[in-house]
C-alpha cells in the first residue's frame, strides 16, 4: 500500500495532502540515474588505473614469457652467429687455402644472401618488433647456412680433386739418381756449351749413360712426342692438367706417342744426345701455367729431407750446361 504524507499548510491552518508534481519527480529520477552513472565512471576509472582486469594479468604474463624466451632465443643466435663466423673463417683461410682455391669474399656472400632474402622473403602482419628482430636473425642465418653449405659442397669436390692434382704435380725426378750425382747443370743463368756465354737455361740436365730410361714424373697426356728443330732433338711434352707441363729433351729414342695416358713412374724414352747437346743427358722442364719455373721443388716424392738438401745445392752451382 502506498505510503500517503501530509503536510501543515500554514495558510489554511490545516493539514493537506503532499502532491509531488510529476517535473519534480522526473528531475529526482534523472539526478539518481545521473549520479550513478557519474559514480560508476569514477569506480571504473579507478578500476582500470590501480587495478589489473584478469587479461591484463594474462597479457602482462605473456609478455614477461616473450621477454624471457626472447632472450634466450637472442643468446642462441649471437651463438650461431659466433659458429657461422668460425665457419666463414675456416672455409677461406683454411679449407681453400689447403687448395690453392680463392676465399670467397664477404660481399659475394652479402649479395647472394640479399638476393635470396627478396625471393623468399614472406612479411607477416601483427608480429611483435620482438618477433620480427629474432625472425630477421634467424632468417639472414638460415640463408648464410645454406650459401655455406654450397660453400662446403664446391670444397668437397676440390678434396676430390685434390688426389687428381698430386697425381699431376711432378714430384720425382726424370731418371734414377739416387746418389744424386747425375745433375749437371741447373736452372737460371748458365754457360752455354756451344757459344760460351751466359745464357738462361730453362730447366736440369741431368748427365747419364746412352739409353738411362727417363720417366715421366706426373700423370697426364703426351702432346708431343718426337724430334724438335729448336734444339731439343728427341722430345717428350706431357700436359698433365692443373697448369702443369712437362719436357723431356735430347733422347735417344721416344717411347711415348702423342694422345697416350702416363703415369707417374713410366717410362716415356731414354737418355741420348740428339739437338743441340755436348753429351747424353736428360734436359728436363717444368712449366706451371706456361712459364718455366725451377724443376728442384718438385722432386719432394723420392728424396729425404737431407737429399733434397744436397739437391737444392748442386741444382744452384754456377756450371756450364750441357744444351
């Protein structure tokens, strides 16, 4: 039942009905609402300022998580990033060092990783800046692995053909001369036999018997074989690949014949005197990429350390040759 309430007029002297007129009601209703809702503002204000919703709780975790797994993923990279480097080092300054094969430079690698890093590049929206700093890391290691690995396949095909180039390197001498008492003459400035001035000699002689087998001291392939009219007489030129080329003069007889495959150790002719020569000798040259150079560092296969001591002085004593 609805509560009635009176009031004393003090005109009338009586007691009369209180009426509230409906503005006067619909203005305390919109003052209630609007105190509440004013209230309820303040309360979320406060809420939000001093204290954490259950997400934000989620979120903020989430975010200590990624700073913690960030960090350890950072380690790890700057880890590949020391080993990548070690590799790097090691592929220029040791592997292709041991073959004679030319480093790769760093700009090489640089630009083939940019070249790799457009094409396969993928963006991907809403990532983290942390995400894509560690995702950039691991991406320029992922393609410096791979070019790497290319790297390191081109180096396994030079191991084997690193047994194909010491086959093809000369490393014995041309006849037997285990007392090494056969060489005559050496390489560089020498008497000429004939005209008795200083001329440049080209390679050894080496003084033997009519007939001494001469040996071929590499693998390869005969691409000439018989009498030459520059003073050579009887000759044998083996190329045996890798820059390298060997002649053979003054020989009594050929054995070799031009195509044929030697190896080292076979015989190829024997010692004569024929061209321009004052007695039977081999006159023997090595050539590395079409210039003569001295044929005594390449007699490392058949001789001691001490030998090729002894070697090395006889080869440098100033003689007149014998071609």
């Amino acid at each position: 039942m609805k509560k009635i309430k009176y009031y004393f007029n003090t005109h009338t002297l009586r007691y009369e009905k209180l009426v509230t007129p409906l503005r006067v009601k619909l203005l305390k209703v919109f003052a209630f609402f609007a105190t509440a809702i004013v209230t309820a503002v303040i309360i979320v204000i406060i809420a939000f300022k001093y204290i954490d919703s259950p997400k934000t709780i989620m979120l903020k975790r989430e975010n200590e998580d990624l700073k913690e797994n960030y960090a350890a993923l950072q380690q790890q990279t700057n880890e590949l990033q020391q080993e990548m480097d070690e590799l790097l080092n090691r592929d220029n300054n040791v592997y292709r060092a041991i073959f004679e094969s030319t480093p790769i430079p760093d700009s090489a690698r640089l630009k083939q990783m940019e070249k790799s890093n457009e094409e396969k590049k993928i963006t991907a929206l809403g990532e983290t800046d942390l995400v894509k700093g560690i995702s950039s890391q691991l991406n320029q290691l992922t393609l410096l692995a791979a070019y790497q690995e290319n790297s390191f396949n081109q180096i396994e095909k030079m191991v084997k053909d690193k047994e194909k180039l010491l086959a093809a390197i000369p490393a014995i001498q041309p006849v037997s001369d285990k007392d090494l008492t056969r060489i005559a003459s050496g390489f560089g400035t020498r008497i000429d036999p004939v005209y008795k001035v200083p001329k440049y000699h080209a390679g050894l002689d080496f003084a033997a018997p009519l007939g001494t087998p001469i040996y071929a001291t590499a693998d390869g392939i005969v691409t000439d074989a018989g009498y030459n009219d520059g003073g050579y007489g009887n000759r044998v030129v083996i190329n045996h690949g890798f820059g390298y080329e060997t002649l053979y003069g003054h020989m009594y007889k050929v054995k070799a014949r031009v195509g044929q495959k030697v190896k080292r150790g076979e015989v190829i002719g024997y010692v004569g005197s024929t061209g321009k020569s004052t007695g039977p000798h081999c006159h023997y040259e090595v050539h590395r990429n079409g210039n003569p150079v001295d044929p005594v560092y390449y007699f490392y296969n058949d001789l001691t350390p001490e030998q090729y001591d002894r070697l090395l002085k006889l080869a440098k004593t100033a003689n007149q040759s014998l071609d």
